[in-house]
C-alpha cells in the first residue's frame, strides 16, 4: 500500500493543481541543511536522497500515512527536477490498482515512451542507499 493508494482521477488533478503551492509549503516546512540545498540542480538530488536514507531505513517505512506529507514532497520535488531537466508532464494511471499505488509519473520525456515514477525512485534509492541513485538515474536520461 502506497500513499497514493485511494488516489481519483479528481485527486489527481488537484493534485497537480496545486503543485506549486505544495512545493512552496514543503520546501518551507524542511529545517538544517537540506532546506539550504534545495535549489532543483541535478546536484540537489543527492541531498534528498541523503536526507531519505538517513531518514527512512526501509524502504517500506515511506508507505507509512503518517509521513505522507513529506514522502509526497519530495516526490513532487524530484519529480519536478527531472521535468524541467528532461522535459516532458505529470500524468497518472487508473487502470490498475498497481498502477495507482506507484503513484504520478512523468512521460513525454524525450518524445519518448519512457516514465519516471518519483515515488518508485525514492523507493530504490532506499533500497540500494547509494546516495547516487537520483542523479544517476536522472543523468542517465539526458
């Protein structure tokens, strides 16, 4: 189970709707020094992954309600880094329900098929806690 799990087409375009306002309030809500970092450079991703690692030691601990706030900033942040970095927009699947667990993903990218989905991301990175993950995997899409 993901948070956003119980995800609707209309939660979804709230969702984007207020992207913006969302990002401001969560980058406003971070304290230390990954608030300071936080400047949407390829570089920034590897502050968030070392904040995520150092932070959740499982990757099951982002599934967790209570941190959906937070789990959810973050994906809107690394998702928006590698938009403005490689183009393309958000969308969401409905057709299946493991489609909606994995959450907004971005496509277009590249005139390509290809989706990048933040919330996966975030969970890989805790797996392999290499603290590299965000920004190879976004390098490797230029």
């Amino acid at each position: 189970m993901s948070i956003y799990n119980n995800f609707s087409e209309k939660d979804f375009e709230y969702w984007i709707f207020q992207m913006d306002d969302k990002l401001e309030s969560f980058l406003s809500s971070l304290y230390g020094d990954i608030k300071t970092h936080l400047d949407y450079s390829i570089e920034s991703l590897k502050n968030v992954e070392e904040w995520l690692i150092n932070t959740y030691k499982t990757p099951e601990a982002v599934d967790a309600m209570h941190r959906a706030i937070t789990v959810d900033g973050f994906c809107r942040y690394i998702g928006e880094v590698f938009r403005k970095k490689l183009g393309g927009h958000w969308d969401m699947s409905f057709q299946d329900e493991s489609n909606v667990e994995a959450g907004p993903f971005l496509t277009g990218i590249n005139s390509g098929e290809n989706k990048i989905y933040p919330y996966q991301l975030i969970k890989k990175a805790l797996q392999g806690k290499s603290g590299n993950f965000l920004k190879t995997e976004l390098e490797s899409n230029l």
